[in-house]
C-alpha cells in the first residue's frame, strides 16, 4: 500500500513538474506547480510530517501560488517566445540534465546504501505541538529572526509596488 | 525489517532530485520571468522533500523546522519578487527575461 | 475488511445527507428570504414548494452543457470541479455526534478524525480559492475576470482574520482534534452556564465567534461580501460563462461552503452536540418543540385559508407527531439527541447567514479591503494576545 501510493503521487510529481517546464502559458505552469505542492504534501503525510503537510497546503498552495495566479491574472500575460538560447538549452540540457541526474541517484545509493524504509506511522512525532515545541526553544532566535525578515518582506513589497515610483 | 510493507527511504530522495533537477531545467529554459520563479519554487520544494525524509530519517523534527522556515522565506521572497515582477511589467510592458537588459545595451 | 465495509456506509450516509441538506439549503434560503420581502417564494411544485429542489436539479442537469467559443476549454471545465470538490472534502474531517453503537457495532458519528483537523479545514478553505480564479480567468470575458480577481484578493485578505480567529479558541482547548475539541467543552460552569468556548475561562470567546463569522460571510463569498458576483456591476461575476451542470457546481459549493463554515463556528465555538441546558430537561426539548409544530399544523389544518390546508397540514402534523415521539425511544435516544442539538445550533447559524443576506447591502470593493486590513485583522490579532495573556496567566 505504501508504495503503491508513493509511485502514484511520485508519478503525479514528476508529470505536474515535466508540465511546470514544457507549458508556455504561465497559468497552465503555475497549476502544475500546485500539483507538484498537493502530492508533496500528501508525501509528507506518509513521512509523518502532519504540520508541514497542512503547512505546504495553506503557505505554498493557499497563499503563495494564489499569489502567483493573482500576478499572472493581473498583467494578463500571454505566452512566450522562445530565444536562440532556449534552443541549445533545449539539445544540450537534456543530456546533461540526464547526466547530473544519474550522477545524483548514484551518490544517494551510494550514501545510503543500508536501504532504510519507509513505513506509514512509524514516525509520529511531526505533529504540530512537537514542532511547536521544538520552534519555541531551540529555534527561538531562527524564529524571530524569521520574523523580521517577512516585516521587511512587506515592507519592500509595499514600497515596491507603491503607485507612484519616485 | 518488513520489505512489502514500505518504500525504501532513497526514492523518497531520489524524487526529491529528480523535481530538483526539472526546477534547473525550468529556471533555464523558461523565458518568462513569472515561470523562472515558479521554477525556483520548484527547487525549494524538492530540498524540502529531502528536508522531511532526512527527518524521518533520524526520527527528529528539525528537518520538519528547516522546511518551516524555507516556507517562510519562499513566503517573503514571493512577495517581494512578484512586486517587482509587477514593477518591471508596468515600466517595460514585458515579461521576457531577456527584453530587461537596458543595463547591457 | 469490517473498517472498509463500515466506512463506506458511513460515507455514503454522510453523501447523502450532506447533499440533501445542501439542496434543500437553498430552498430554505428562498423562502426566508421571500418572506422577509413579504413574498410566498417558491410554491407550485409540491406543497409549499418542497419538491422545487429536485425540479430545480432536473432542469439543471437536463439543460444543454454549453461551451462558449472564446474559453480556455481546459481550465474552463475544470474549474468547477475544482470547486465543488474542494466544497464537499472538508465534511470528512467534521463530527456530527459521540461515539455511539448501532447493531452491536461502536463507531463515532463522523468519517475520519484527523490529529490536525482544524489545520485541514484551514488547508482545504485557502486552496478553494482556485475553483473561483481559474472559472474568472478561463472564461476570458473581463467580467469573469474581475470577478476572478476580486476573489482571489477577497479571500487572500479574509483568510487571515479567518484563522487568528480560530487560533484564539485553539488556545483554550488545546487541540487541533475536532473530536478533543468538542469533549474540551462538555460539562457546566455553576451547573447552568454550558462550558462552549464562547462561554469558557478565563477569556469567553465571543469576539472570536463574531469575527470568525465575519470572515466568514466573506470567504464564503456571502452578502454582504459577494463583490465577486456582483451582478449590478459584473454581470455574474465569475460564473457569467457557466450554464446547467457546471453553473449548478458553482452553486453547490457555495452552499457547501456556508454550511461548512457553520459546522466548523458550532465545534469549535458553540460546544458541537452538547446540550445548552444540564441534566435530563434537554432530552424532552426536541419533542416539545415538535408538538408545539404539530399543534400549530393541527390549527391551521382546522382553519384552512387555502383549498389543500385541509389535508397538507394535518398531514405535516402527523409527521411532527411521529418525530416527537421517536425522539422519546430510548434505544434512538442517544443518537438522535446529539445530532438535533448539532444541527439545531448550525441550523441557526446557517439561518444568520440567510438573514444577513435579506437585510445588508453589498459592500464596495474598497470598504472590502479596508474593512478586512485596517479592522478585522487587528482585532483579530489584539483578540488571540489577550486570550493568549489570560490562558498563561491562569491556567488550568
């Protein structure tokens, strides 16, 4: 069961990220990139990881992507046109893609060659008051240096995309 | 260690590389400055998959931490990069990455 | 296999009822609302217009599916999937009672109790979002469009004070399990004053009540915060392009929607099943008030204004009568109790959201915005540091 549902959400992965690369119209990218999200989080569940899961759904899918599609909705951008570049990129990267890929696989057999498992609900310890706790002691000043980060997020976001640019 | 029940702990990461490596083939080939950034996304969501099986990995929460906090920064990222996606497109009616290069010209 | 066997009742039970209810919702809602205008509403298919919902899917599922020419036909199709399938999965997460044994079999009243419910809920409200932005942005008409747009930014904005509102209770149970959260507020404060959340120490959460209602009406896309389809300035909004079927989905997870906020405000602020009043006097509440139905039926039925008075309302009070008396058995008893006060408390609410409806008009767009950023999310957020301050300084 595990790993029938791990090549199926693996599957929708890649595929929603092929799609990610291959779409030209931003929207219909931007939608497989949701995709990509929701079975990641769903990955997660199987890890044990119950707080990043419904995280990944409210940051990333609920709030990032929407704003993202709010963007692209608002500039009403069509598709794009493809450069010279994008052209050797196109005969050029696949192979090397493909290489680094191998090259990657190959490391992570290579370090990890005890060939652990997987198994649903071996691990339960994701939940949100562990990570709670853990985020309020040991990760207290990441925390609130985080913090001050996204003010300045908003920050810059406001006098960026203020009306009147001086 | 039950064999059918399970799935070895290194397609978990293999997945993760394999997203990692289509976010860098999207960030290339891509021409659209919204796609190049959904691509980058693309990446931090493949590191944060290995985040998560890492932690299950050592029975410890503090991968599921780092992957709270790359959520929080793609987070602010996101809003500042789209403000000055939106910046760009109100200045040059364009979002072609290789149409910004007054600098170069 | 007995787990499969029984969640699968148990799902197609919950399917059927939800479903039900969603269309008998909306004809509630018509004849509320016809009646604060002073109107019958409607009334000729069935008595009283009962049998208007089903005549009302017949029309809508026989109707030509129509495609417009200039759509994204992809997204244009998929978008009201998206919606009503987002609308229906957050009931999976909801309890309707306790655990209760039918047949020799103990199961709870509910599909699957999740360890991060409410952060499910949460979850699936912030990506229903999508359903409205693909049907504005497919349908390729600048009214679809703006109606998108405006929704997306809507209920981007009123997710926050959405969920400050619902972390503010949070603090005071101390679960994110639906279910620990309905049995966090069984019991009585002095043997009278029920211990929901809105009554609970040391910080009664009616603001947050207030406020999550609020935000509420808007993420829900409700009068009087339907800028989305606001047909005196987008024709319909998001749904202009949509007829029979998929018009019928975005309709569907609207009403969905509102009576899952509903359920959600009655676990998490108002006690779920538990009953209002202590002691044995709650249990004889639904069959008093079923007689007094009855006996109201029994006395127009004896003065009929109409031709078929004489036989439609003696009819209703029978059926009153009979229901009375079922609430009385005590093999049915401890099921049915906690479903009435369930449903009674999000009847009513439901009843507010309708209410509102007949009564506000429809705020601008700007007012939208700066209601939600310069009012309700401080509130919001002065509301969840002052519980927070009080459940430090006294805990229990």
């Amino acid at each position: 069961m595990d790993a029938f549902l791990f090549l199926v959400l693996a599957a929708i992965a890649v595929v929603s990220a092929l799609n990610l690369v291959v779409q030209t119209h931003p929207i219909s990218s931007a939608l497989s990139l949701v995709g990509v999200m929701g079975s990641l989080a769903v990955l997660y569940l199987l890890l044990g990881a119950e707080f990043i899961a419904a995280a990944q759904m409210i940051v990333y899918a609920g709030a990032i992507m929407v704003l993202f599609i709010f963007v692209i909705m608002l500039l009403n951008a069509g598709g794009e046109r493809l450069t010279r570049r994008s052209a050797y990129v196109k005969i050029f990267g696949v192979p090397l893609m493909a290489l680094f890929l191998g090259l990657v696989s190959f490391v992570i057999q290579a370090a990890l060659p005890r060939g652990e498992m997987v198994v649903f609900g071996a691990f339960t310890h994701g939940g949100p008051a562990d990570i709670g706790r853990s985020l309020f002691t040991q990760y207290l000043l990441p925390f609130e240096v985080v913090s001050v980060l996204i003010l300045i997020a908003i920050l810059g976001a406001i006098v960026l995309a203020r009306k009147e640019i001086d | 260690m039950p064999a059918s029940n399970g799935v070895p702990l290194n397609w978990y990461l293999i997945l993760s590389a394999i997203l990692f490596c289509l976010g860098i083939a999207g960030f290339l080939y891509r021409r659209n400055v919204i796609t190049v950034f959904m691509s980058i996304e693309l990446m931090l969501n493949a590191v944060n998959l290995s985040f998560v099986t890492f932690s299950y990995q050592f029975k410890q929460v503090d991968g599921h931490i780092f992957t709270f906090f790359v959520m929080v920064v793609a987070a602010a990222e996101a809003a500042v990069g789209l403000a000055i996606i939106l910046t760009v497109f109100k200045n040059r009616q364009t979002l072609q990455v290789d149409d910004v290069n007054s600098l170069k010209n | 296999m007995n787990f499969l066997l029984l969640t699968l009742i148990k799902v197609a039970l919950v399917a059927a009822v939800f479903l039900t209810a969603l269309a008998y919702l909306q004809w509630i809602e018509r004849k509320v609302l016809a009646h604060i205008q002073l109107r019958p509403g409607p009334y000729r298919v069935g008595p009283h217009g009962l049998l208007q919902p089903l005549a009302d899917v017949i029309k809508l599922v026989t109707k030509e599916g129509f495609i417009p020419s200039h759509v994204n036909k992809f997204f244009y199709v998929l978008a009201p999937f998206v919606a009503v399938a987002l609308a229906l999965t957050t009931i999976s997460v909801l309890p309707f009672g306790p655990e209760i044994q039918v047949f020799g079999i103990h199961t709870w009243m509910q599909l699957t109790d999740l360890k991060i419910g409410v952060l499910f809920v949460l979850a699936v409200s912030a990506v229903s979002v999508y359903g409205v932005a693909l049907a504005g942005w497919a349908s390729n008409n600048k009214y679809s469009l703006l109606g998108g747009l405006r929704s997306s930014a809507q209920m981007v904005s009123y997710e926050l004070p959405y969920a400050v509102a619902i972390a503010a209770p949070l603090l005071l149970l101390n679960t994110l399990s639906f279910r620990e959260i309905v049995n966090a507020q069984a019991g009585f404060y002095f043997g009278f004053i029920p211990r929901w959340s809105v009554f609970q120490l040391p910080f009664p959460q009616i603001f947050s009540f207030v406020l999550f209602l609020i935000a509420g009406f808007a993420e829900t896309n409700r009068i009087p915060f339907d800028l989305p389809e606001a047909e005196n300035e987008l024709v319909a909004g998001y749904h202009t392009e949509y007829s029979s079927m998929k018009f019928a989905a975005f309709f569907m997870a609207e009403y969905a929607n509102m009576i899952t906020v509903a359920l959600v405000a009655t676990l998490l602020f108002l006690g779920g099943w538990h009953p209002p009043l202590p002691g044995a006097i709650s249990n004889y509440i639904p069959t008093a008030v079923l007689v007094l139905v009855a006996a109201i039926c029994f006395y127009h039925g004896a003065q009929p204004y109409r031709k078929w008075d004489r036989f439609t309302f003696p009819i209703a009070g029978v059926i009153s009568l009979l229901l009375a008396g079922l609430f009385l058995v005590p093999l049915v008893q401890p099921i049915l109790m906690p479903l009435f006060w369930f449903v009674a408390k999000a009847g009513l609410l439901l009843f507010i959201f309708i209410w509102v409806r007949g009564t506000l008009p429809r705020f601008r767009y700007d007012q939208l915005m700066h209601f939600a950023w310069t009012f309700l999310f401080p509130v919001a957020i002065l509301n969840l540091l002052v519980t927070g301050l009080l459940v430090a300084l006294f805990p229990k």
